[in-house]
C-alpha cells in the first residue's frame, strides 16, 4: 500500500509513523507537506501528532485550513483512508470529518503514559483484524484528550458503530478512573459512518515494536493492510 | 477603520475543567461567594471598513468557521464603526 504522511508546521511524530509503515511493515511511505494541494496515489493518509500551528487558539483549529485539507476531505469522502493520531485526531475533529470535539484534560495536566484501550467494534478496517473487547496497550501524550460529543450525536454514533476505542483496566473493564481525561464515556477513538476515517488519541505508531514496550499498535496497520488485501 | 470584539464562551452543559480548577482557586483564598467561574477567551479585532452591517455579518461568519467552535462554543461580538 501507499501511505502518506502528512506534515504540518508543528507535527512532531511524524517521522515515527514513517518509520513504522517503512521498516516494520515493509510498506511505501511519502510525506506530505501542508501546502500540497494533491493526493493523488496514495491508499491512507496519516496525520500524525504533534503540535501543528502551536496548539493557538483550539488544537486543529489552524492546520484545519491548511492547503492539504480540502485534498484530504475530497480524498476522504471518496472512501480514501485517513487515520489522525492526536493532533491529527484533533484536526479531523476541526474539518468535521468525524463528529465531536476536543477540551482540556480534566485534570488539566499533559498526560504522558501508557493506557489500556479496549476495541468496541471489530467492523471497521482499523480493527478488522482485532476482536471485541481485545485491549491494547498504547501511550497517549496529550493536553486535549478529552473528547465531547453531545447526547444525541453520540447515540447515532452508536448506532453506526462509530465508537472503535475506550480507555479501559488492563483486564478491560470500562471504569471512571481509568479513563485519563475525562472523555465523554472513555471514547479514546472514533470513525465515520463509513469507517474509511479513524481518528484515536493513543499512539498506534508509539506501540508498535517490542522494544518500545508494546506491539498492540500494530493491529491497527495490520487490520487496514489486511483489509486492503496486503498480506501481512 | 472600525473595532471589533470577539467573546466566546464554553457552551452551557459544557464542562470547563479550567473554570473549575480556578473556581476551586478563589474559594480557597476565601472568596466563598464565587458560586460559579467559566473561562472564555476575548480577541480584539481592527477592520478596513465603515458598514456596520457588512462587518458584522463578515465577523460573524469568521467566528463559526474559525475563531470559535460550534460544537463547544458559542460567540457574541460588538462592532464599533
């Protein structure tokens, strides 16, 4: 598959998701740059984490109306796959590409640590290849994790199976004190209606080899290449 | 040249981790009667241009596509021509 990675004045896990779609999964990689206004041949884009135009005035709020953006949504609502981690998550939010949006951490701390998510639903190419109620360990690092949606978007949501992650215990159980930031009932990830688009706050690309402490990451790439028809 | 201002504030029902974190603050500094705190955010604008109605209308579609969010947020402005 062609993946591209998309770079934003600010992205700072950028290169780590190059390196993992690369040298671990043995796929072809490009990066593109927040001014291009074409992607064309590409299968996924990633928008990475980070800090893109500095966080000002509401996380994605600026990167949002980026050049690349109005190639994205075309690209997106034409079932491209798009997968934002983050920051990224937080600028789909801001394109309205996924429904919601982002606050402050409860406990207004940046969180930098490992958590446990738990996979609500195995029917979107993001999961497709993990199962129900399967946790993953992943680390999150962020100060805007702390994901809102109101009552009625959330039960159409549901009812689309728009929910993919919670926060959740090791042993899966979805608890009030493990969830990190206060997401509107632990919601660590959502996709569209179509599930061609993920947005998850936990860093897939951060857990994907042992030596980094966990290769739960890894189900995520290998449910979109096994999706896809790409042996893994 | 006119001057325009910008308040946006956390929608009701909305959670406002900050707000309360300084609410907390006053509280323990003995201000008891601070019943409730949300924090918002002020901008100040300068605009090329002498019809009221134009400029607010062109503000206000400047708020719902970027300096506020819809989904969180809601916006009042004052124009001063």
């Amino acid at each position: 598959m062609r993946f591209g990675v998309v770079v934003f004045p600010g992205s700072n896990c950028d290169h780590d998701c190059f390196y993992v779609l690369e040298h671990v999964l043995g796929q072809q990689v490009s990066y593109v740059w927040h001014g291009d206004t074409d992607v064309s041949g590409y299968d996924c884009l990633v928008l990475p984490g980070g800090f893109s135009y500095g966080d000002y005035l509401r996380t994605g709020a600026v990167a949002r109306f980026s050049p690349v953006m109005g190639a994205i949504e075309r690209f997106a609502n034409a079932g491209g796959y798009v997968i934002g981690i983050c920051n990224g998550f937080q600028i789909l939010l801001e394109a309205g590409l996924l429904p919601g949006a982002m606050m402050r951490n409860t406990g207004l701390k940046f969180i930098c640590r490992f958590v446990d998510i738990r996979v609500e639903t195995s029917s979107t190419p993001w999961t497709s290849s993990a199962s129900v109620g399967q946790v993953l360990s992943a680390p999150i690092a962020h100060n805007e994790g702390n994901y809102q949606v109101d009552t009625m978007q959330l039960e159409e949501m549901k009812r689309h199976g728009q929910v993919v992650f919670r926060y959740c215990s090791p042993e899966g159980s979805v608890l009030p004190e493990f969830n990190p930031n206060g997401a509107t009932e632990a919601i660590a990830g959502v996709c569209s209606i179509e599930g061609n688009v993920l947005g998850m706050m936990p860093h897939p690309e951060r857990a994907s080899e042992a030596e980094m402490g966990s290769e739960d990451g890894l189900v995520v790439w290998r449910s979109l290449l096994t999706h896809c028809g790409v042996n893994v | 040249m006119a001057r325009a201002r910008v308040y946006i504030t956390l929608k009701e029902g909305i959670s406002d981790p900050q707000g309360k974190t300084v609410l907390r603050a006053l509280k323990s500094l003995g201000y008891d009667e601070v019943a409730d705190l949300r924090v918002g955010k002020y901008m100040e604008l300068e605009l090329d241009g002498e019809d009221k109605g134009k400029l607010e209308s062109r503000l206000g579609e400047m708020s719902e596509k970027l300096l506020a969010n819809p989904i969180i947020e809601d916006y009042r402005m004052e124009v001063e021509v």
